[in-house]
C-alpha cells in the first residue's frame, strides 16, 4: 500500500495538518479577543517535546508558521529537548508570559496535566496532542 518512506511521510503530513489545525484552533478561539484589542497581535507558544533541527517537525512548524502568519498571532516555538521537567519549564514561563495561547504536544501521559490546568486557570487557550500516533497504522 506504501511505497519505502512513503508511510513516514503521509505520516509527517497527517501529523503536521492536525497539529496546524490545533494552532489555528488555538487561533480562532482568539480571534473576538484580538479584535477586542483592536489590531494587536495573539501571541501563541508552539512547545515541540524535542530538539530544534529535528527534521520529523519541519512540516509542522512550516504549518504552524503559515497559520500563524495569517491570523495575526505572535508564535513562540520553544523545544523541549525530550526533557519533561524542560517542557513543564516551557508551559510555566508561557503562562508567566502572559501569552494568550499554547499549543503543546502532551507526550507523557499526566506529565503536564497540572500546568496545563494551571495555564487554562490563568486564561490561557491550551490545545495538546496527548500523542503522535494518531490511529492503527
């Protein structure tokens, strides 16, 4: 059914388009408190679990990018280097920021659970991805 690398990369693209929905979702939630505050930008954190360079995450960050860039919002990509006390790190500085969105990959089941709920206490619109295995392949 595949071709060599083929299901690697139908599986970076689907991993890509449903991470990019999430950031735009994160991004429409927005948009009435964007408009609120007249022209200002959104400012979004991308947090990637791990390394910057890593090229499984080009196709998403490419997305993340072009939605970012079309619906106004400020979007701070930050890497976890696969550190799950970095990443946790990541979401408390993001809601010390006072950033209106994060968008998070959850890859440590209840790992960030706690400042996930204390970045959606704080105001802050939150979409997370529990995992990048998304069905039966």
């Amino acid at each position: 059914m595949f071709g060599p690398g083929s299901r690697r990369t139908a599986l970076k693209q689907i991993v890509g388009t449903l991470f990019c929905t999430s950031l735009a979702g994160v991004s429409i939630g927005l948009e009435a408190k964007s408009a609120a505050a007249g022209d200002e930008s959104v400012r979004v954190t991308f947090i990637i679990y791990t390394a910057a360079g890593d090229p499984f995450w080009n196709p998403v960050i490419h997305g993340a990018e072009e939605a970012a860039k079309d619906r106004n919002v400020a979007l701070d990509i930050q890497y976890a280097d696969s550190d799950p006390v970095k990443q946790n790190n990541l979401i408390e500085t993001a809601i010390a920021n006072k950033v209106d969105g994060i968008a998070v990959v959850n890859w440590i089941p209840d790992a960030f659970t706690a400042n996930i709920a204390k970045a959606r206490a704080a105001g802050i619109a939150v979409r997370r991805k529990r995992s990048l295995v998304w069905a039966a392949w």
